[in-house]
C-alpha cells in the first residue's frame, strides 16, 4: 500500500474475521502512541491517515466547556448519535451544576435557583441529588458566601473528564486501551495454556503455549534409606526440606540443596507403631508426627531432637492434628474409647478440649492458612467446616467415604480424596454450596488411603498418588490426567509438590522408596540419567 | 500394604473380623439370620465396610444357581462370606447385592 493513499481506498475492516474497523483501530494506536510519548509521530500518522484521535464532538465540547457555553455544550450532546437517554441526562445533569455552583460561586443566586428550576428538575435525576443542590444554595446564601470552590479552569477540566466518563466511548478513545486489549490476549492464552507452570517471559511474538517439559515428569533421584514401606511425604513451607515417615516408624529429614539435590539429613527415631502422618509447622522449624494408634511426637526440625510428647492419661490415639498460624499451637483429632478435638500447646499441656457424644470421629484435619477456619473430615463421608473458634459451621456430605484432605496453599480451595476413585475439589469457604467445584477421575484407589496435594505455580495443578504404582498430574480445569509418572514399582501412596520450586515433586510408595520428580525444561543435560543413589 | 483405609461403624451393635477386630458389619443392616454359609450358621445383611471382593464366579447353592464374589477382611484377609452378584430364580431375587457373612468367622460387639 502506497503510503500517500488515503483512508478510504484502505480496506474497511482488517483482520481474518473482518471483526476490527481499520478506523478504530488507528485511533487506538495513536492514542497509545501519544501516551507513550511519541507526539510527533502521532500527529504525523493523524495527518497521514487521515485519522484525528478525537472525534469532532469531542472537540466541540471540549471548547464549549471551556468557555462556558453551557446551552450549546447540552446541544452538543443532544447531537450525539446513538446515544442512549440516560447517559443523556447524566451529561446533562453534570453540566447544568457546573453552571449552577459557578453561578453561585460568583454570588448570583437568582440566576442560580432558576436554573435549578428550569434545567436540572425537569430532567429526572434522582430527587435527592436536586434536594441536596437546594439545601447548598439555601446554605451559601444564608452565609453569604460568594467564594470560589477552586479554580475555574480546572472544575471545568474535571468537568469535561466526567463528561467523557459518561458519554460513549466513541467520543474519546479510553486511555491506554491498546495495552489492555493486548493484555486481555495474552491472558487467554496463559489460561488456556495446558502446562503453564514455570514462570517464562510472555513474548508477543508469538501464542503462548508451554510444552509437558514444565511440569515434572522425569525421575531424578531414588532415595533409599527407609527400611519399609513408605506412607507419607510432605516439603516444608519453604521448600528447602523434605520430610518423609515409613512403616518402619521412623520419619527422615531430606534437605533440598540449591541445585535440586535432595540430601539426608536426619532420621527421627521413637515411635514404636509405623508413621501415618507428620505436619510441618508454618515457620518450618518443627515437625509433628503422628504414629498410627500410637500418640504424637513434637520435633525440631533442625537438630531432631524430641521436644513433646503429646499422649493423654486415657491414652488416646491421635489421628490428625494441624498447626495454627502461630507455630505454638497445635488442634488434634483423636478417638477411641471416645472422640474428641483438643487445642494444645507446645509442651502439650491442652488449652481446649470438644468432648461429648456429639463430636464424631475425625479422620483428618487442617487448618486454613489464615487460622480461622477448620475444616474436617467427620465418619468419613462428612466434611465439616468451622469458623473458629466460634462461628458459623456447614457440613458437607459426600456420597463415598473420604480418604485423605488437603488445602491449597492460598487457603482457598481443598481437595479431598474419594474411595469411589474420584478427587472433589471445593472452595474453602463457610458460606459455599453443597456443589463440587471439580471432579477429577482416572487414578485408581480402593482399599488404601491414598493422598493428593495441589502445586505448580499458582497452585493451578492437582496431583495425587494411586494404587497402580503412577503418580497422575490434572490441570484444575480438566477432568482428566494431563501426565502420569511411572516409575514406581508399588502403590504410591502420597505425593507432594515442592511450594518454592514448581518444577520438583515428590512422591511416596511402597516400594520402600521416596521419587524426586523434576521437570524437563529446569534439567541439565548430566541429570537427566537414571537414578543417583544416595549413599 | 500402605496405610488401609478402614472405615468404623458408629452404633452401639456391630460385627468385627474375628481375626483383626476392624467393623465388617452394623447389626441394624441384618436381613436374615437364617441363611447357613459354607462353615455353619450366616447372615444376610445389606451393607458390609473394610472388605475386598474376589472374583465373580458362578456356584450352585441350596437355592438355586447364583453369580457371587467371594468377600474377604481387606486388613487380615479371611475369607467372611460372599456377595450375591445375580440370582437366577426369581424367588431369589432379593438376595442380589446384599451380603452374606459368616457367624463364625465375625463377632458380635454390643
């Protein structure tokens, strides 16, 4: 296209669909390049396309409203095509009290009732807005205050700026629109992207689209040391260790160096049943298991050294517990011979305690992020909700027994593990339906308790273990696995997904091994061999 | 075999695995008493927890030709009963899907 060619003899529309109009679209680029400073070339690529940024009305009102014409500002506006009644009387009604508080500024109060009367009634605007416009002449004129309320000119920029605000668009193109238009785009793309995990720069060049490399899919390292069966694995909050708890009733403390080594550290010896469960506090420095049918053991984390035991003289057996926010108190679950919720603090001296016949049998508990909701899940096919510490409850009632719950990092949604083969994902919230937010399908469970967490960034994937030795991956919006891992060579029992680094996962199984899981893209080269055996 | 999923039985009257005590059974889910197993007296009852099912099989009983699933403890993995699958006789009709179980092998707590 000859560059001297004007407007007309352009094509009309532009892109595949015949969806954008060339002119429109033109005044959006030289909107943006007028904000991002390039005045010159703007006005050369008005002049040259013929194309003027603001439309003749604009102009016409801009002027109008400087100058104070007020009739020929209403004209002006009346003139507009395809504008709709009520934009029509705002407009009408913000330059009509324009005029009405200059005239009372420069002390004409006549004048100023009389266009209260003749031009802002008349037009139906909310009856207490014009009250509120009498009660300020009334106010003024008994105070006999004639003083301006600002300057002049800039009362009828901000004028003018309202003005624009609630005319079409069309009038004057809405700052930095390009970018947002160009913004909403690459969302989409990020959203509909499948793999979307490592965070990347978004180019512009070309659709984002990011391939099964991001999400961890190669098997890095086997780690050994447990003698037995191993139950359950979880990363610190910060992602810099792991722990892991086996049958063999010990729990070890992985660390993550800074090249995605996971390296032993130190083993926590003295429970006498195996390990069902351990939980990190929130600052990371403790850790809490608990042994199945056997009481709970405080740890520091650092030295593995033995801080508390938390046993009743009823010997209870403790079967869940979450930290508070606060890392210094713990909620316990326990039962048998009768259920009951305990509040404890460190040393293990209880603070509060829910007994009665009316507490069910809790298999599983957590505590939202923030503290203040707790959620559990009762006789199995109940999930239970509760403000706490007092407030609203709501219970949920799933039609197969729960296995296994977990929160999201954000606290704002959890999943839960189902015997009927299914994942239930909800919102975390007291006020929710009874819907499910997402279902997710395909791994296999039946007898045993199998868990699953969320990870990757942003907390957009779900992964769970299952009982045919394979680790399934599902993006939060699909039904079905977008990965599966193999590797192991018996059930896996949990995985987890490293807060900190979205590209490392760990898992679980049977087969006397815990799995660290990486994901191709973050790989060197060296790493991408079998197994590294940790001596 | 990882951690087993066991489910409990609220109520005060439950059957327990002789062998590992977890809940096999309410007692409120009994149909029958009268029903005799392959190692004496049995129970029809309607709803079982914390089992393993075998595989279908075709067997000739008492009353006629059925499809039943062995059904064994999934913790101590003792044989307890089996399940009705299909029954073949319209007067055996009620049985499907309910559960037989053996009285020497459960025990009544309650």
């Amino acid at each position: 296209m000859e560059p001297s060619d004007d407007i007309e003899s352009r094509l009309s529309r532009l892109g595949s669909r015949g969806l954008i109009d060339t002119t429109q679209f033109v005044r959006i680029i030289i909107q943006s390049l007028y904000s991002l400073g390039f005045n010159r070339t703007a006005s050369s690529l008005e002049s040259e396309s013929g194309v003027r940024l603001d439309s003749a009305e604009h102009d016409r009102l801009l002027f109008d409203v400087m100058s104070g014409q007020w009739e020929s500002c209403v004209s002006t506006i009346n003139s507009i095509p395809g504008i709709d009644t009520s934009s029509l009387i705002n407009a009408s009604y913000l330059i009509w009290r324009e005029h009405f508080f200059e005239l009372i500024g420069s002390g004409c109060f006549l004048p100023a009732i009389e266009v209260l009367w003749k031009q802002i009634s008349p037009l139906g605007v909310d009856s207490c807005r014009v009250h509120r416009l009498a009660q300020y002449l009334v106010c003024c004129e008994a105070m006999g205050q004639t003083g301006s309320v600002g300057s002049t000119v800039q009362r009828r920029i901000s004028l003018f700026l309202d003005l624009v605000e609630v005319l079409p668009p069309y009038i004057r193109v809405p700052s930095g629109r390009l970018e947002k238009l160009v913004e909403t785009a690459v969302l989409k793309q990020i959203s509909s992207c499948q793999y979307h995990n490592l965070p990347k720069d978004i180019t512009l060049f070309e659709d984002h689209k990011c391939w099964p490399e991001q999400i961890p899919s190669t098997c890095c390292q086997v780690l050994l040391e447990h003698k037995n069966e191993v139950w359950f694995v979880q990363f610190s909050h910060n992602g810099r260790y792991l722990a892991s708890s086996s049958s063999d009733c010990t729990a070890i403390i992985w660390t993550v160096e800074d090249d995605d080594m996971v390296v032993y550290k130190h083993c926590l010896m003295g429970h006498e049943k195996p390990i069902s469960f351990l939980s990190w506090s929130p600052d990371d420095t403790m850790l809490i298991t608990c042994g199945n049918g056997e009481t709970s053991k405080l740890w520091d984390a650092e030295t593995s050294t033995l801080l508390a035991t938390f046993s009743d003289p009823k010997r209870r057996i403790i079967s869940s517990c979450a930290w508070f926010p606060s890392s210094n108190k713990v909620l316990c679950a326990s039962s048998e011979p009768d259920n009951r919720i305990f509040a404890c603090d460190l040393a293990g001296n209880v603070l509060d305690a829910w007994e009665g016949e009316r507490i069910p049998k809790i298999s599983d508990l957590a505590i939202s992020p923030d503290g203040r909701l707790v959620i559990g899940i009762c006789s199995e096919k109940t999930i239970w909700l509760c403000e706490f510490p007092q407030g609203k409850e709501k219970v949920i009632r799933e039609e197969r027994s729960i296995t296994s719950l977990s929160l999201s990092r954000d606290g704002q949604f959890f999943i839960v593990n189902l015997n009927s083969e299914e994942i239930h994902l909800r919102k975390l919230d007291v006020d929710i339906g009874d819907g499910v937010d997402a279902v997710f399908k395909g791994h296999r469970q039946g007898k045993y308790v199998i868990r699953s967490c969320f990870g990757g960034s942003g907390c957009s994937f779900v992964a769970s273990g299952s009982e045919d030795s394979k680790i399934y991956i599902w993006r939060r919006k699909c039904k079905s696995p977008i990965k599966v891992l193999m590797g192991h060579s018996m059930i896996v029992n949990s995985v987890t997904w490293n807060p900190a680094r979205p590209h490392m996962l760990a898992s679980a199984s049977d087969d006397h091994t815990v799995r660290i899981w990486m994901a191709g893209a973050t790989l060197q080269p060296s790493k991408k061999l079998g197994e590294n055996l940790i001596s | 075999m990882g951690l087993l999923f066991l489910q409990s039985l609220p109520g005060p009257k439950v059957f327990k695995c002789r062998c590992c005590k977890v809940d096999s059974a309410p007692h409120d889910a009994i149909v029958s008493k009268n029903f005799s197993g392959r190692y004496g007296p049995a129970y029809l009852i309607n709803r079982v927890v914390n089992i393993t099912m075998g595989p279908s099989e075709d067997r000739h009983l008492m009353t006629g030709w059925h499809t039943v699933n062995d059904i064994f403890c999934s913790c101590c993995q003792q044989l307890l009963g089996w399940k009705y699958e299909k029954a073949y006789d319209d007067s055996q009709k009620y049985k499907e899907g309910r559960f037989v179980l053996e009285k020497a092998r459960v025990m009544k707590i309650g």
